[in-house]
C-alpha cells in the first residue's frame, strides 16, 4: 500500500478529480455529512464474494501500514436475501472489494491511498490532480439534481396489490404464524435526461446530514440511498448499534412515545439486537425508553446500544448475528422471511441489505434503506413498512410515502 495526503478541500464533487477524471464517478462512495467525513473508491485491487456474511468478511485481509482513521479500506454490500433478480444485473449477492485507489475528506483535508500493484504511479498521477486542482468544491452541494421533467410512472394495480399483501400480513399475524413482517413497495421514476448520481446524493447529503450517503456502481446502474439506520459500528472493542423503527410525520413525532403499536414494534427490533449480542460482546448498554430521531421527511424511535467486543470475536459476528433486523425483516424472523419470499412479489435485491466498509479492526455496515436503483433516466426507489396487529393498509402504505419522499425530493419527483 501507498498513500498521498493534501491539506486542500475535500468535497464529494472533488473524488473524481483526484483519482481519474472529473466525469468518472466511482465505483463506491461512503458519507456522513454531519460528521464531515466522505470516501470514494476507484477500481478492484482485490475482490471477496460469498454467500455467506460471517465468511466474507472474517476473510478480509487487511493491508499493512494504514492510517490512523481510513474508512475502509474494504467497501461492499449484501443483499437482503438470496440472489439479486436481472434489474439488479452487474450487483453481486455478497461483494466486498478493495480498491486500487481510495480518496477520503475529513476536516477540510483530502487524502488519497492506493492499493495492489502500480500503487506508487497512481499516487503520482493523484498528486498531479490534487496540486492542479483549487480545492474549493464547486457544484459539491448542488441545489437540485441536474435531470430534468421527472415524473412517477404509474404502476397498475399497485394500490389494490398493497391492500391485499397486507391483508394476507394481517390473516398470518391473526394465526399466530408472525408478530410482525415488513413488506415493502417500489416506486418508478422517470426523467428526460440522464439521471446523474452525484447530484443525486449531494441532494440527499444537504438535506440530510445526519444520515449515511452511500453509493454502488453495477453494470451500467448505481445503487444509492442517504440511510438513517447503522446495523453495526466497530472502532477497535467498541460495538454501537440502532434500533430504529416505528415512524411519524415529523409534527407526530412526539405521539411515537405514548403509541403503543410503535413502541411494541420498536422493542422487537431491541431485542433482536440484544440477543445477537450475547456471546459475541459484552458490558452492552441500552436505554430504558426510546427517544426519537427526527430528519426533514420523518420521526423514528430510536434507542442506541452500545457493548464491547469479546475475546475472540469482530465484525464478521456481529454483523452475522444482527443481519437481518426486525426493522426490515420481521419477527419471528424466519417465518417473516418465508412471507416476504412467497408473497411479496418484489426483487428487493440490495435494498434493506448490508452496505459499508471494514478493515482493520474498524468497521460501519449500514441497512441500506432511503435508497434507489438508477439507471440510465429510470429510477426504483424503495420503501418499506413494519406490519404488526393494529395495523391497517391506508396506514402504511402512508408510511411508505413519507419515507419515499426523501428519494423521490432529491430525483425532482415529489408527487
């Protein structure tokens, strides 16, 4: 491994710049805004595919000599289950990559790490862009994205669908069968121009800095999304976790707290938590009651857990052991999994899935939700919504909306 590091600005419009060329996006791009800190990922140095979570990521290997603080330097994704249908064509099951140049930003400085063979002459090269480059972020923070005359493509049908998956959600939770099964929708979008991914997410980061900006790029499509949730977050023993789930109008929020439905659905995914903890951490510490977490669009329920890591154990387990929650699965977890693969009909592929960077004894894995599916001028976004006893279909295809809006916002779609 070698690496470069500049004191000049570091913005997401200035990645491209440093590691090829300025209309080159890359391969993946990691963010959060409120914290100042953005990574972009060029090439393949090396490549680890699975099926498997727990083996993947126990057999990442990590590089000599990395600096203090780099995110990374492996970045990948899983999808939710199984095995992504041909919309989702150039995106892997299980795919975590180590990139032969990694460019990341933190307080105003840019820093650049290059990977496998031929790592010293594409430093050159990136020294050559940074010392040519101003540094001072242009279009970094557009204030909206750059295709134009989007518009929602009706889906046929689609409501009446949705009043009967959750009717059938209901007849199991009624059974016994289930306590609670997420189901989600999608929403097509399309534009007279060609969608561009970085206005896209420099939408999402302006507007929610509090969120985790992510992107991935497939066979001619990029999969993107600003996600409010954190499956697991490891920095050497310390392990903090979310439970986010139960949602409202941003003005309702405050209801969330006395909403008995909410709170039930909320405990599960706590729970959850807790119990993929024991045996792989320890000293874990939860809060009580919830509190909320509010962005632009929507209020969560959210309790933070924090633990240590075991003698013996790392990210593999824990993200094994989490993956995947109450709050896009279901409980009991398996029969909610069973319901969304017979009745769902939807190819949910990445989405709800794992996305993030590992190495060397630091990781974040996020639930990749808020997200969408670009490719050329279409757009899929996902939303999704937790089906408990007390729910009704009116109710939660509403929920669905609200938390749509924040991709459909940033494409220009709003409806």
């Amino acid at each position: 491994m070698a690496m470069l590091q500049s004191a000049t600005q570091g913005l997401p419009a200035a990645f491209a710049e440093v590691a090829r060329a300025p209309t080159e996006p890359p391969d993946a791009y990691w963010s959060h805004p409120e914290r100042g800190l953005r990574a972009a990922a060029y090439g393949v140095a090396e490549l680890r595919e699975g099926a498997s979570l727990r083996a993947v990521l126990a057999g990442l290997p990590t590089p000599r000599g990395l600096p203090e603080g780099l995110p990374g330097p492996w970045f990948g994704a899983s999808c939710f289950s199984g095995t992504p249908g041909p919309d989702w064509r150039g995106f892997a099951p299980l795919r975590f990559t180590l990139p032969r140049l990694l460019a990341w930003s933190e307080g105003g400085r840019r820093f650049v790490a290059a990977f496998g063979d031929g790592a010293e002459k594409r430093l050159t090269a990136a020294r050559r862009r940074l010392d040519g480059s101003s540094g001072n972020g242009k279009g970094a923070h557009p204030a909206e994205t750059s295709s134009g005359g989007a518009r929602i493509l009706p889906r046929p049908g689609d409501r009446a669908r949705w009043d009967a998956l959750v009717a059938k959600a209901l007849e199991a939770i009624g059974s016994g069968a289930l306590d609670k099964v997420v189901l989600a929708r999608a929403i097509d979008v399309e534009t007279t121009a060609p969608l561009d991914p970085a206005a896209i997410l420099a939408t999402l980061e302006a507007r929610y800095p509090s969120c985790r900006g992510f992107l991935l790029r497939g066979d001619g499509a990029t999969f993107l999304g600003a996600t409010p949730e954190i499956l697991c977050r490891l920095d050497g023993d310390l392990i903090e976790a979310d439970a986010l789930a139960g949602s409202a109008p941003p003005d309702q929020g405050a209801a969330l707290l006395e909403n008995a439905k909410d709170l039930r659905e909320h405990r599960w995914v706590v729970e959850h938590i807790l119990r993929a903890l024991e045996g792989v951490a320890d000293d874990v510490q939860v809060a009580q009651a919830p509190g909320l977490r509010a962005l632009a669009n929507v209020v969560h329920l959210h309790t933070p857990i924090r633990a240590r890591l075991a003698q013996g154990h790392g990210i593999a387990d824990v993200a094994s052991a989490l993956h995947p929650t109450p709050a896009v699965g279901g409980v009991p977890s398996a029969a909610a999994l069973r319901f969304i693969s017979a009745h769902e009909g939807l190819d949910r592929g990445l989405y709800a899935g794992v996305v993030g960077w590992a190495g060397g004894g630091r990781a974040e894995l996020l639930v990749a939700l808020r997200s969408a599916l670009l490719r050329g001028n279409r757009a899929r976004v996902f939303a999704g919504a937790g089906i408990v006893q007390g729910s009704t279909p009116d109710a939660e295809w509403e929920e669905t909306e609200l938390k749509a809006r924040a991709l459909l916002e940033a494409l220009g779609a709003s409806p």
